[in-house]
C-alpha cells in the first residue's frame, strides 16, 4: 500500500507538458465542484504558460475571473487576452451575455481608458449602460468642450429615443442644440429640441422683459401725477400695485443693481404721489360723504314716494268697492310719516314738497263722499260717450264734434272733484275714448281743413275773375263754393264768412246783366262763322278745328234776350253746318286712305305671324341676327304704314304685338340666355381675378375670350355692359400679371443674390486651409458644408420661379464636397492602414511592447475593429504558419492585381487557378479587407515574415 502510494501518477492538470494540462482543464477538471474551481483559479493565477491560464479561463467563463485576470494576473498576454474577453462580453459578442446589473458593476468598480470607453459606447445597445457610459465620458471630457460636443453629437446620432431624451435634459447651449435639431430624424426628438430652444429663448429674453415691465409699470405709476380726478387716481394705482406684486418674484431674475434701482423708483415715486394728492384725499372724503347723502336723499325719497303711492292707492280701492275706510288709521299714518318727513335728512323744499301732497291726502279724506259721487259720473260719462258712433262723413262732423268737446269739458269737472282717485279701469276706458275720437275725427278734420283752404282760394279766384270781367266762369265756381261752406266748422265759416258775403252780393249783380251782355257778342260771333262759310280755309283741319272753337265761344257766352236767344242759336248751328261740309269731303277721302292703310297693316300682322311660325319650326340652327333684323324691319314699316280709324287702330295694333309676342319672347330667351352664358364667364373671370396662380389665370381667361366670342347678342341694354364688365376684369387681371412679374423679378433677384451669399459662405468653408485639421475634424466640416449645400438647394428648388444658375451652381458645389469626402475617405483609409502595417511591424521587430500597445497614441488613433484585431492578434502564439501565410499573401497579391516577386511567379499561377475555382465555385465577394485579417489570425509574424507584411503593404497603403 505503502509502494503504491509512492508511486502512483500525478493528476493530469500537474503534467509538466503544458497540453496535457490544457487537456485536462478541459476533459477532467469541473467548475461546477469546489475542488475543481479552485484548482482553476490556481492554474490562473500560478501556471508557467500563458496558454494554460487562458485554458482555465476560457473553462470558467467567468466574466468577474476574466475581470480579475485582466487586472492582476501576473502575465501580459494572459491580462491582454482576459482584457478581450472581457470587451467582447461587454460588446455582447460572445454567447454569454452580460446583465445591466453586471455591466453597471464593471463599470462603477473599474477605472476605464476614455477610448476603451468611448469603444464600449460604440457596441453597447442598452439605453441604461448607454447613459451611464454617456456620463462617465462626459465627466472626463468636462474640460474639453469640443470633444465633450463630439460625444454628445455621436451618442445622439446613434442612440435610441430614450437615450437622446436623457442627453437633452442636461444640455443648455442652443448652438449644440440647432446641430442636434438638424439630425435628428424623429419627430418627437424634433418636439423636444424645439421646445427646449424656445425655453431658452424664453428664459434669455425674461430678464430684458421683466425690465421693460417693470419699466413701464414705473412710467405708468409717475405717469399718476398728471391724473385730475382723485378716483381715477385711486383705482388705477390699485391697478398698478397689483401688477407690481405679480412681477415681484420675477425682479429676482434682473441684476441686483437693476432690481434695487426699480425698487427704489417705485418706492420714490409712491411717496411723491401720497404728497402730491394728500389734499384730494380729504376732498374726496368730503365728496364720499355728500354722495352719502345724496343717497340716503334718494331712497328717503323713494320711501317717501312709495308710501304715498301706497296710502293713495288703498283710498282709491275704498272708494270704487266701496268699503268702510277707518279714517281714523289713515289719519294716524298719515300723520307718522309727515313726522318722518319732518324728520329726514331732505333739505327744506324736498320736505315741502312731500307735506304737500300728505296734506292733500288728508283733504281727500274729508272729501270721500264727493269723489265716490265723482267716479259714479265718470261711469256714466264712459258708458253715454261709448253709446254714440263716431262720424263717418263731413256732413256729420260738426255735430258730433260738438258733442265730444261737451262731453270733455264735463270730464274735466269730474276729474277734479275725484282729487286723482278715480279707479284705473275708468281712467283707461276714458284714454280710449279720447285716442278712438282723436283718431277718428282727425281724417274728417283733415278734409274739412282742405275744403276750408279751397273755399278760400276759389274766394280769391272769383274776385280776380270778377275784375278781369271773366264773369261766366264765375257762375261755375260760386255755386261749388256756396256748397263747401255749408260744411265748414263754425270757426272756419267765421273766418271766410267777409268774403263770402262780398262774393254772394256781386254774384247775384251779374245775374242781371248776363242777358245784357251775351246778346251782342253772339249777333257778332254768327257773322264770323258766316264769314268762314263764305271763304273757307286752305287747310281742312284748321278749319274743322276753328268751327270747333266758334261752338266753344258760343256755348260760354250765356243766353241773349229771350226774344231772339232762339233765332241765333239756329242761325249759328246752321252756319256751323256749312263751314264743316269741306271738312266732311276731307275726312270722306281720308276714309279710303285710312282703308289702305288697314290693308297694309293687316298684311304686315300676316308677316309677324309668319315669321313667327317659322322661327318655332324651327328648333336649332336658328340664326336670330337675322330674325332680329326683320323683327326691326317689321316694326318700322308699322310705324311708316299711315293712319287708320282711332276705333281699328287698338285691335290692329293689339294683333300685331301679339304676333311679335313670339319672336320677341324667343329674341328675349335668345338674349337671356347670352346673358346667362356671359355672367357665368364674368363670373369665372372674377374668381381667376382672385386666383393666387396669375399665370393660370391668365391662361384661363383667355379661353374664356375665345369661348365669349362664340356667344350671340344679349340684348342692347346688357351686352354692352357685360362686355365693358368682362373687359374689366381681363385688365385688372393682366395688370396684375405686369406687377406680379415686376415683384417676382424683384424677389428673383433677392433670391438669386441670397442663395449667392449662401453658396460664397459655403465655397470658403470647403476652400479654407484644412492642414492644421485632424481627419475626422476635416471630414465632419466637409459633411456638415454638404448638409448645409444640400439644404441650400432644397430652398432654391422650392422657390418659384426656380433659379437655374443657382442650382447650377450648388449641384457643382455638392459634387466638389463628394469629391472632398472621398478623397478624405481615402486619406484616412491610406492612414489607417499605414498605421496598422506599422504598429504590426513594429511589434514583430519588438520595437513595441504588446504590454504597451493600448498606451500607443497611434494605436489610440486607430478604429475600435482595428485596436481589437490587434489585440487579438498579439494575443496570439506563434504558430509557424509560413507556408500558409506565404499562399495567403499571394492570394491578396493576385486579388488585388498587384504584381508578386518574379521567382514566385510559378507558384503564383498555380495559386491563382486555385482561387478561379474556388470563386467559381462558392460565389463570394472578393473582401481585402477580410483577408488581411484573416492573414493577421494565422499567428505572431517571425522575422522572416517580415518581408510578406512589406509585400502587403504595397497592396493596402
């Protein structure tokens, strides 16, 4: 037993042979058992190879080991090869994934490089560790504001919604801001930023408002002094003082120097006004007490007023019901309230005035038996004035008239002994009787009042007439006037009555001499007419027309002496006889002209007919310019055609607009209808007069021309005015074509010189001297210049009319950009690559420390995929792959047409017919990048590889 404990084997992990015991870390030992875990964490932290280290760390898969390991292990490889481990967990690359509550952990216990920072920023997908990363960075960059910005804009363009949200609560500058605002894509982001730039905006101008309010609440209160009425004064400083209190708070936000001043000029100018009104303050009290007093005056009065109106209207209600009135109570309330009278604060007049109409109470007190007698005559006047029916004619109008003035007077008898206590409904039945007379008498008064003025004037006439010796016509009138002023009002009569009387009297003097006179005068007017029997006269109508005024003399001159009166009017009808006969012949040739003429109208009727019935057959294709023209001729030859008898002419004259009435009515439809049609094209016109497009209108107003020229006639009266209307419009709207091309021209040339301006700035920006510029500075200038030219002529395209040259101009400025980036692009590629080839070579020749590489400013410099294939690649051994690396290097060689040594030109033939069937067979794309990298992962370079990475470096730099 004791043999073979001596010489039993050892366990497998305690080999001396390095590969068994990385064999047994991963057949034998277990991480779930104490024992097995602890020998893990022995093998890391004490093992002579590197390799066994990582072995027992890659078992353990323990990111807080790896943490450990990349932090104390007493071997560089191992610490840079844990430190990977533990960027790829953090980056979420390997298949074990880490919680926030782990990350958070890392990142709260670790002290982290700001680039190893800035690299987990990059990969990190978690918006918790996002901000925590987010504000570690920002704490160290705090100094560098240029950097500190850079960060924000990278997270910000990169990082969801709720990150960009949280970024945004701490950042104050607008400037950062309107560059975040320009990229950003969402919305909501958008919402925000703009929000926050107006509060800035807003919190910035707060201080330069609440000066000028304070400033003009300041002016205001010493604006006080110029204010006469001391109430006025009061509420506006009230006014004032309430506004000053709101903005007391917001003072604070001012200087001290600024708040001090203000608060001493209110307080300076407070006490000015309290100086300057202390006298109206005593005589605004004195006015407050006498508006006291006037007050308490009015509702005495309105007391008083009342109580009267009351004690007046319970003895009216006693008299008309007849109730038993207890005097004796009315006389004690009476009383009490002349006491109170007495008593108020009523001046002397006002006292008076109210003991008056007190005392008259007591009076109607005593009377009561008198005004309830009263009001039974009032009844009885009611009910007699409403039995009697208003006049309806002017022979009834005296009587009656006189009736209603009695029965006034004798209701204002009554009126006065019921001492105003007559009831209501007697006082309104007594208003309407008095407005139904008033209005029914005033129209029979009105005539009575025409026929009393034309009474006067016939008066007049009749005098006149008298003395000029027109003694016939007077007869006439006097009998009319003698009838008239029998209805004249008493009044009117007495009026007219001189002249009457003087009238009546010359009146009945020319009876008598009428004979006297007419005899002679017809004697000689019967030798005139013989006169004309014997010579007629040339023309048959003057003389029908002077036998005619003969009969006229003759009828107005009154009768002759009875002896011979008969005689001469036989002698005077005979003689007219004869002087007519000449006029008859006439009249008899003019009969059968008149006959023609009949004839001819009738015939021109039978054309309007037919016409007529022509233009209904016809339904289309009717050309009413020429059924206007033979309705004109129609009517000109009715008016040309010769008289007809008076009793035909209306039947004829009636027929023939009958027989127009159609084509008239269809002319009028015709003309209508253009009117309608043009109205609506004016009416189109004036909508295009108000169009915001002028050039369209303009287009569209001239179809309108050409559609108002294909319309016929629309009558005399509109078409003119619908042309002059149409004609108008079109004006108005080519004079605002001339003075929108005129502003557009204007604008044009504002434009054109703005977007010049604009395009200066951007050619500097792109043209300035970039030599003192990092790449990355340079290229973000560059990008920032495209955004701005690629806005820049989304604004010029938009404009109307587009500005050609200028979009010209900025498309070439954009392709100078591109150009720019690329060849940055390049730059920093070529840069990148030189950097690698040469941090590569310098770790091959061991001029750089692996331990110091992350300390490297040049490996600083460098992308996160580049530092981590870097660091992958000094974590791993050498592998002697030189063949494999040599093949490899001739496959990048010949993919990239890049010529390889002359004595490898064999072996580079037969690479190449392997790799045409290789593509040809999987298809893939061709990635340089890729093979170098996979080139790198074939081990650590010995020095005679040297001269391969030499070779490569002619394909990538």
């Amino acid at each position: 037993m004791i043999f073979s404990s001596l010489f039993k084997s050892k366990n497998k992990w305690q080999s001396k042979d390095s590969t068994v015991r990385i064999a047994a870390i991963n057949d034998e030992l277990s991480i779930d058992d104490n024992t097995g875990r602890a020998i893990l964490l022995d093998l890391i932290a004490h093992d002579d190879s590197d390799m066994v280290r990582r072995a027992a760390l890659i078992k353990l898969a323990d990111f807080s080991e790896y943490v450990n390991a990349s932090q104390n292990n007493s071997q560089s490889k191992v610490k840079s090869f844990a430190q990977k481990q533990v960027q790829d967990m953090l980056y979420g690359q390997q298949q074990n994934k880490l919680t926030e509550e782990q990350k958070l952990a890392y990142l709260a216990n670790t002290q982290l490089s700001t680039q190893e920072l800035d690299a987990w920023l990059d990969k990190e997908q978690s918006d918790a560790i996002v901000l925590s990363l987010f504000k570690l960075l920002k704490e160290k960059r705090s100094t560098q504001t240029s950097s500190t910005q850079q960060l924000i804009i990278n997270t910000f363009a990169h990082k969801s919604d709720v990150v960009k949200r949280e970024i945004l609560d701490s950042i104050t500058e607008p400037a950062l801001l309107e560059k975040l605002l320009k990229k950003t894509s969402s919305e909501d982001i958008a919402d925000i930023i703009t929000e926050k730039l107006a509060d800035i905006a807003k919190e910035r101008d707060k201080p330069v408002k609440i000066k000028k309010q304070a400033q003009l609440l300041v002016s205001k209160l010493l604006a006080l002094k110029e204010v006469r009425d001391y109430s006025v004064y009061l509420a506006k400083k009230a006014e004032l003082e309430s506004q000053w209190h709101s903005i007391a708070d917001d003072l604070n936000d001012l200087t001290s120097e600024d708040k001090a001043s203000f608060i001493d000029k209110y307080a300076q100018i407070s006490l000015q006004l309290t100086n300057i009104f202390a006298s109206k303050a005593e005589a605004y009290e004195q006015e407050k007490i006498a508006l006291q007093l006037a007050q308490d005056k009015a509702n005495a009065q309105a007391k008083f007023t009342q109580r009267i109106a009351e004690i007046n209207q319970a003895l009216t209600t006693s008299v008309f019901e007849h109730n038993n009135l207890d005097e004796q109570a009315f006389g004690q309330q009476i009383a009490k309230l002349s006491d109170e009278v007495n008593t108020s604060v009523l001046n002397t007049a006002e006292k008076a005035d109210f003991s008056a109409q007190l005392k008259q109470l007591n009076e109607k007190l005593t009377k009561l038996p008198e005004i309830a007698e009263s009001v039974s005559q009032a009844t009885h006047l009611i009910s007699k004035m409403s039995q009697l029916a208003l006049p309806e004619r002017i022979e009834e109008l005296n009587d009656k008239s006189d009736i209603y003035q009695n029965w006034l007077k004798q209701w204002q008898t009554v009126e006065q002994k019921s001492a105003g206590i007559l009831p209501e409904s007697i006082v309104q039945a007594h208003q309407d009787i008095v407005k139904s007379w008033h209005d029914g008498l005033q129209p029979l008064q009105q005539q009575q009042k025409q026929s009393f003025h034309q009474v006067r004037k016939k008066l007049s006439d009749i005098k006149r007439l008298l003395a000029s010796g027109k003694y016939k016509v007077c007869f006439g009138l006097f009998k009319g006037v003698k009838t008239s002023f029998a209805l004249l009002s008493p009044q009117q009569a007495a009026q007219l009555q001189r002249d009457f009387q003087s009238v009546s009297e010359k009146m009945s003097e020319l009876s008598d001499w009428e004979h006297y006179i007419a005899t002679p005068r017809k004697q000689e007017m019967l030798k005139s007419i013989q006169a004309l029997v014997e010579q007629p006269l040339d023309n048959p109508n003057e003389q029908a027309k002077q036998v005619k005024q003969f009969r006229k003399t003759w009828n107005s001159l009154g009768h002759a002496d009875e002896e011979i009166d008969h005689q001469l009017n036989d002698e005077f009808n005979q003689a007219c006889e004869l002087a007519f006969a000449p006029c008859r012949r006439y009249y008899a040739e003019q009969e059968k002209l008149r006959a023609d003429h009949f004839a001819n109208r009738q015939a021109l009727i039978e054309q309007a007919d037919n016409l007529a019935k022509s233009l209904l057959a016809e339904n289309n294709g009717v050309d009413f310019k020429d059924i206007d023209a033979q309705l004109n001729k129609l009517q000109h030859a009715w008016q040309d055609a010769g008289e007809v008898d008076r009793q035909h002419y209306q039947s004829l004259h009636q027929a023939f607009k009958q027989a127009l009435q159609p084509i008239k009515a269809a002319i009028k439809q015709y003309h209508e209808k253009n009117v309608v049609e043009k109205k609506a094209i004016i009416a189109q016109a004036e909508v295009l007069l108000n169009s915001e497009d002028v050039f369209d209108a303009i287009n569209q107003v001239k179809g309108l021309q050409a559609t108002w020229k294909t319309l016929g006639y629309a009558g005399s009266h509109q078409d003119g005015k619908l042309w002059q209307s149409f004609r108008k419009i079109n004006d108005q709207l080519f004079a605002k074509r001339e003075q929108l091309k005129h502003e557009q021209q204007d604008e044009y040339a504002k434009l054109s010189a703005l977007f010049d301006q604009r395009l200066s700035k951007l050619t500097q920006t792109i043209n300035q001297d970039f030599s003192s510029f990092a790449m990355s500075e340079q290229t973000a200038e560059l990008n920032l210049a495209k955004q701005s030219a690629t806005t820049l002529l989304a604004d010029i395209t938009d404009s109307k009319p587009v500005i050609k040259s200028a979009v010209k101009k900025t498309e070439t400025l954009i392709a100078d950009i591109e150009a720019s980036l690329k060849q940055c692009k390049a730059s920093e590629q070529k840069m990148t690559w030189q950097n690698v080839f040469n941090l590569i070579t310098a770790l091959a020749k061991d001029e750089l420390s692996s331990d110091l590489l992350a300390e490297d400013s040049t490996f600083a410099a460098l992308k996160p995929m580049w530092q981590k294939r870097l660091m992958e690649f000094i974590a791993l051994p050498y592998l002697n792959e030189l063949e494999s690396r040599a093949v490899k290097t001739l496959e990048i060689e010949i993919l990239a047409q890049v010529e390889s040594p002359v004595e490898l030109k064999q072996q580079r033939m037969q690479v190449q017919v392997q790799l045409m069937q290789s593509q040809m067979q999987s298809g893939s794309v061709v990635n340089l990048e890729q093979l170098f990298v996979d080139w790198l992962m074939l081990g650590k370079l010995h020095s005679e590889e040297l001269s391969l990475l030499s070779r490569l470096a002619k394909v990538y730099c």
